[in-house]
C-alpha cells in the first residue's frame, strides 16, 4: 500500500484494534526506505509491543518513547521520517499538541476505519481514510495488559492460555497480542484478532536467550469487554517457569546445540 | 440386565442426580462406577455420600487416590505447568472440603472391579492415570484388556465416551530358549471380540458439549449404548465460582471443554509404573 | 563395529563375576561395551565386593554400565530412597532375616551410590533394562503374555527389549500380527482400520551369578543383529557360594 506519491514526512495512523496499523506502518517502512526513520507510539507504557516487533524487524529505525517529543520534533526539522501511531484505547486528542508543533512539514493523517462504519470522529481526524474488515463491535471496549519481561513460559501453558483468551474465558476478546520467551530461547509474536481463523505465531528475530531469565522486553495485550485481568494474571504467572526449571532447559538447549553444531 | 456405567463424576452433584434419574428410566438395574469422585467440582463430600449411600460399585479414580494420599501422581502426568498449578489448588480446596470418613471411604476403593465377563478400572487396568484413546495402538488396547481376564473392559480418564471393538486380533511369534543348545518354536496366538467401552464423564464432560455422558450395557442383548443427558450444569458453574474454586472451571464445564488438557505420551517410561 | 556384552543377575558372586570378565576378554571380535542389567547384589556381604569391583575396573577392562535390578530396588526401599510396595515382595518372597541381612550386607555409602543407578538404557533402537519397561520388578519369560510382550518394547518405541529378571537365556521374535478395530464416539461410527503388529524382539540376557558353577550371559552385535548366548562354566563343581 504505497503512501502518496508526494511523500509525507509525518505519518499518522490511528484506528480500530487489530486493523492493521502497526502493518501498514511496516509495509511503508519496506518501501519508502529512508535515512532516518522514526516510530512513535504514545500510551504504550511498559508494554511497548508494537515498537519491540518493529524494532527487531527494522534495527535502523528509531523508537521514540513518550517524553521524547522534543527528539523528534529535532530530528524531523533535520529531515527524519516520523511514524506515529495512536492506539485504539488512546484519545484521538492526545496525539495534537504533537501533530500541531510538526503541522510546518508534510503530515499524512490515516485513519483504518470499519468497513461500514459511517459515522465516526475518525472521519473528522484523518486526511485519509482507508477502510477494512472488522468482525467485532467497537463499543466499551477495554484493554488489560502486562508486561512478562524475565518470565519464561511453558510452551503448552501458553497454548491453554491463548486458547482460553481467544475461546472468551476471560472475558469476550477482540484482539490479543504478545511477545513471549519460550524456555528454549526463543522469542515469539502471538496475535489474534476476533474472527480469524488462526493466530499468527511469530519466531522473532532474535539470538537464543540461554544465560538465565531474559532482560529483554515481553509482555501481553488484550483488548475486550467484560475482561477479567485477575483471572487472566493469574493463569499467566501459573504457567510461568521456575528458575530451576528454565535453568535445567538452558542446559539441555546448550548441550543439544553445542551437538548438532 | 441393564447395567450402567458412569466415571468422573468430579464433584458435580447436580449432575448426578440427572443421571441418576435418567439410569432409572432407562431402567438399568444395576451400576457401576469409574472413580474420580472428587475434584474440580463444588461437592466432592455430596458426591461421595450419595454414591455411598446407594452402594454403588465404584473403583479409585487418580484425584480420589491423590486426595488420600496426597499428590504423589508423577509430575509426567501434569501435561502443562498451567494445569499442575490449577490441579494443585483445587487438591488443596478439595482436601479441605472433605471429612475424614469421606477420605478413608476414598481410600479403601479398589483399583479394579470384576464381574463375569466384565472389568472395571478408572484409567487403564496398568494405571488410573493411563489414558485409554481411541487411537491408542490396538495390540497394545488388546493387551488391557487381556491383561483383567474379561471381554469387555469399561474405564474412564479421558471424560469423552468410546466403545472400541478389537476383532480378529492374531500374532506370530518364534521363540528360541536355551543357551549351548537352541530349541527353537513358532508359536501363534488368536483372540476373539474385545471391547473396551469409554464411559464418558458425569461432570466434566469434554466431548465439546455441557451434557453429561454415561454407558449403559444390555447384558442380554450385548448392545452398548453410549448416554448423553443435559443437566443444569448452569447451577454448577455457579456454585464452582461462590465456593471459591477457580472459574476457569466454570467456563469449561459451560463449553464441554474439547480442549482437553491432558499428559501428551499416555505410554510414557516411569519408573512408578507409568 | 560395536559388541555389546550384556550380563545380568551378579548376586554377589564374584567368583562367577571374574569367570564372565575373563570369558568377555576372550571374545573376537573384541566386546565394546559392557551393559549389566541389575541385581548386582543379594542379601550377602560378597556383594560390596562385586560392587568395587565394577566401581574400579583394571586397566585395560570396560567400564561398566549398570542399571537397577531387583535386589538393589528391595534396598533402596528398605532404605527408604523408593516408595513401599504393599505386600512388601522381599519379605514375601524371602522373609524377614533376608531382608536384615540385606540391610547389614550393603554399607551406607553404597546405598547412595545405588540410588543414583539408572532404570535402563535406550541404545540405538534396544531398550536394555532388568525388568520391563513399566517396572524393574516386573518379570518377562518366553510364557509371558505375547501381548504383554509386545506392550513392554511398544511403549518405549524401541524394537528390541533386553531384559534380565527371569534369569533364562531366551529370544522372543513377534514376527508378524493384525487387528481389526472399530471405533464407535457419540458423533458416530469411524470406519474400522485394520492394524498390523511390527517386528519386535525381546530377549533374556541370562544370569551370571544365581546358579552355582554355571553362568550364563549375552554377547550382541548391533550392527549385524547378531545375537549369542553364553555359557561359563567355572569352579571344581564343589561351589564357592
């Protein structure tokens, strides 16, 4: 999906969850490559799912964090590409003072809207609206999330869990995504999005972690109504792994490498 | 006669009765039960007492053993760190729910029951923890049942009801014994019409349904007949959370959960005997 | 090419012991490997010997790979490192003056280094253990069930069971078999399947120590298949146990 042919230098995406924002900004990274490129996202807190995806996939993109308007503002005033992606679960406010204090360079505002949608603040926002398939409604919807950075999970837990998440035992859930260790040392993406058939499961690109619990950043987001984060916390730290254990799978993983290598 | 046969009734007194009902009606007039009393449901104590009181041959299930004595199951038969967590806090509720002469009523139920022709264990005549499935490689599904001496084995464990007929079963085998001289011999052996006959579970039934399943076999007639009986199992769901047991077992009992959490290798090598 | 010498049964007899050593020395081509599928010891003092024996190999000697067999199960219950079976099988078998002799036969230090001796071996495509693959005290003879057999090297997908307990030098070849099954679930009746039984093999090792003046043990070539029995016949016939 290329962007317009006179390139914008900000780019602002917002819309509904699990519509494809973060894709798209992906895509457009892929084929509107540049010197610097930026990617903030605003209200990702300590569970910046989003920006660890991109950043493994693209090391040369920066990711800015909240509080670093001022970087960026600097760097787009030496001619930097800035994504900026507004959550769902954010006011589509917040995002101004910002937008505002770049409205001197070229900004593309997009908004991915529901097919069928028609009325919508979306539409008074966006400079460009594009339009996709959405399964679920809009209305009430919550976000429960938690970072998981140093656990590891056992693989057929977190089957059981992604299961019950997506099955609505916790509550009706649109969209769930994560970034979770796996004792063998890898690194997955998991996402859903309500009225798929499947989730997609991401081996991410990154080195085995076999020295200890992971320092590295992983962590859970779940978007829905009716959800009960308790439950949901709960099923996640019984189905984390001991040190013990994740000590005895390192070993084993290294022994088995140091073999086949 | 119409024997019934029913496995893992898990604390679900509201589902027992329904079946209960229904194996009157069915006019069964006798019945025998798998074990798994106890365990993920609100009343184990009502479980054990009614199956008590209506003297009803029953076998020990592995969460009627683990609550006697204590859960000494191999960590094997966990198949997920997820389910050891969930399975050891509803041991320590049940533990705590429980009297004492429930306890040692519990303890005292054989492993195996046989009547005629017929054997009766929880999970496999090796184990209450072995899961019999339907897939299960058929010498080794012949060797169960061979190995109670009956035609018909019943069991339970895996909460979704099967009958398995093993016909025509042969093998060839040559047998060399001695050790400077060889004495060598071919030998052949044949069996008849084997059946083992999966009861299902009362109450916690995972064939994607909420209803609960039992077996009722016509001793006269041969027939198998797999139940399923619908049950308010709304009550129950409701009674797991006010009792304070985990809801995640409300909402599976609710689905029927096809999503049935158990040990991948059901044939796994364990020093305890699987 | 490997040769594997497998023994079983010691019971304390070092004398039948060092004929079977020698008798493996003998061999051409020459045995690789040295397996000893359990009971090392019985309820008699000689039976710490046996165990320095195989703890310390001579120079030039294999070492040995060792695997629980019955009587080291009885001590490691006595001592409390295994769960109690219920009638408890030593004092059945042999009653209560055995099982103090046991006790006072076998050092502290020797118990430990018991408790930490493996179930079994899974070599390649052979499963070598003293009893069977579910329990070390379980016993399978040329008798035994033919589907119990097949049950015991099914469950570890092995295709060849090596074992010890009945104390016989024996091969039980399953060639060939079928069954035919037929599943019937509450969607339905699936169509019957019929299933053919692979070959499989389970084989008596022998004893070495358990009659006087007369070993038996077991000498496999994994690369050929080839398997032979041995006999060592040792002693003036007047018995050194």
């Amino acid at each position: 999906m290329p962007l317009n042919q006179i390139s914008p230098q900000i780019i602002a995406i917002t819309g509904a969850p699990g519509i494809g924002k973060t894709s798209l900004i992906r895509r457009s990274i892929q084929e509107n490559p540049s010197e610097k490129i930026l990617y903030f996202s605003p209200g990702a807190g300590t569970v910046p799912i989003d920006s660890t995806q991109i950043q493994i996939e693209f090391p040369d993109v920066q990711i800015l964090t909240e509080g670093q308007e001022l970087e960026l503002i600097e760097y787009v005033e030496q001619g930097a590409i800035a994504y900026i992606e507004l959550g769902f679960h954010l006011d589509l406010s917040s995002g101004e003072n910002l937008l505002q204090a770049l409205s001197e360079y070229r900004t593309e505002r997009i908004a991915i809207v529901p097919k069928g949608l028609e009325d919508s603040e979306w539409y008074r926002w966006a400079t460009e609206v594009r339009t996709a398939e959405c399964n679920f409604d809009l209305d009430q919807i919550q976000m429960w999330r938690s970072p998981c950075t140093g656990q590891m999970f056992d693989p057929n837990s977190l089957n059981v869990i992604w299961y019950e998440l997506t099955q609505g035992a916790y509550g009706e859930v649109c969209r769930c995504k994560g970034i979770f260790d796996l004792p063998d040392g890898r690194t997955f993406y998991v996402d859903y999005v309500s009225g798929d058939p499947d989730s997609l499961y991401l081996p991410l690109k990154l080195p085995r972690w076999l020295d200890g619990r992971p320092t590295r950043f992983s962590g859970i987001e779940v978007m829905g109504r009716n959800l009960d984060g308790k439950a949901i916390a709960q099923s996640i730290t019984d189905s984390c792994l001991s040190d013990e254990v994740i000590s005895q799978y390192q070993q084993q993983i290294k022994q088995s490498l140091l073999v086949s290598a | 006669m119409k024997i019934a046969v029913m496995s893992c009734i898990h604390g679900n007194y509201e589902a027992l009765e329904t079946v209960l009902r229904d194996i009157e009606q069915q006019k069964a007039e006798k019945i025998f039960c798998l074990g798994d009393l106890v365990g993920y449901g609100p009343f184990p104590s009502n479980v054990v007492e009614m199956i008590r009181s209506l003297d009803i041959p029953t076998v020990q299930g592995c969460w009627d053993e683990d609550i006697v004595e204590g859960l000494n199951s191999c960590e094997c038969s966990y198949p997920s760190v997820l389910a050891e967590q969930r399975g050891k806090f509803v041991h320590e509720w049940t533990n705590q729910h429980i009297y004492d002469e429930t306890r040692e009523y519990l303890a005292e139920l054989p492993k195996t029951l046989l009547d005629g022709n017929l054997a009766f264990v929880h999970g496999s005549p090796q184990s209450q923890h072995e899961y019999l499935l339907p897939e299960l490689n058929g010498f080794i599904a012949l060797e169960r049942v061979l190995s109670t001496g009956a035609d018909i084995l019943f069991c339970g464990h895996t909460h979704i009801p099967y009958v398995r007929s093993l016909d025509q079963g042969q093998l060839q085998v040559r047998v060399m014994t001695g050790v400077e001289t060889l004495n060598a011999e071919s030998r052949s052996f044949n069996t008849d019409l084997k059946r083992i006959v999966n009861v299902g579970s009362v109450g916690e039934p995972r064939h994607g349904r909420p209803n609960a399943t039992y077996v009722i076999y016509d001793t006269d007639s041969d027939q198998i007949t797999m139940r399923e009986v619908e049950y308010d199992y709304q009550k129950t769901c409701a009674a797991i959370i006010e009792r304070g047991l985990p809801a995640i077992f409300a909402w599976r009992l609710a689905k029927g959960m096809e999503y049935a959490e158990r040990a991948d290798d059901a044939s796994h090598l364990c020093e305890r005997g699987v | 090419m490997s040769i594997w010498a497998i023994l079983s049964g010691i019971e304390g007899n070092l004398i039948a012991y060092e004929a079977v050593l020698a008798d493996i020395k003998r061999q051409t081509p020459k045995v690789t490997d040295l397996f000893i599928l359990g009971d090392v010891i019985n309820a008699n003092p000689a039976s710490g010997k046996v165990i320095e024996r195989i703890q310390q190999p001579r120079s030039g000697e294999l070492v040995a790979q060792v695997c629980k067999g019955w009587w080291e199960e009885q001590l490691l219950m006595l001592h409390g490192y295994v769960q109690p079976i219920e009638p408890n099988p030593l004092m059945e078998k042999y009653g209560a003056a055995t099982a103090k002799q046991l006790w006072d036969s076998i050092p502290k230090e020797t118990v430990e280094w018991i408790s930490n001796l493996d179930f079994g071996f899974m070599e390649l495509d052979c499963l070598l253990t003293h009893g069977s693959s579910i329990n070390v005290l379980e016993e399978l003879t040329p008798q035994s069930s033919p589907l119990q057999l097949f049950d015991r090297v099914m469950r570890t997908q092995a295709n060849r069971l090596f074992c010890g307990r009945s104390g016989q030098t024996f091969r039980y070849h399953i060639k060939d078999g079928s069954v035919s099954s037929t599943v019937i679930t509450l969607d339905g009746i699936q169509p019957s399947q019929s299933e053919e039984a692979s070959e499989r093999y389970i084989i008596g090792v022998g004893n070495v120590g358990r009659n006087p003046n007369v070993s038996t043990y077991t000498l496999y070539s994994p690369n050929t298949d080839k398997l032979q029995f041995k006999t060592v016949r040792y002693g003036s016939g007047k018995g050194f146990n």
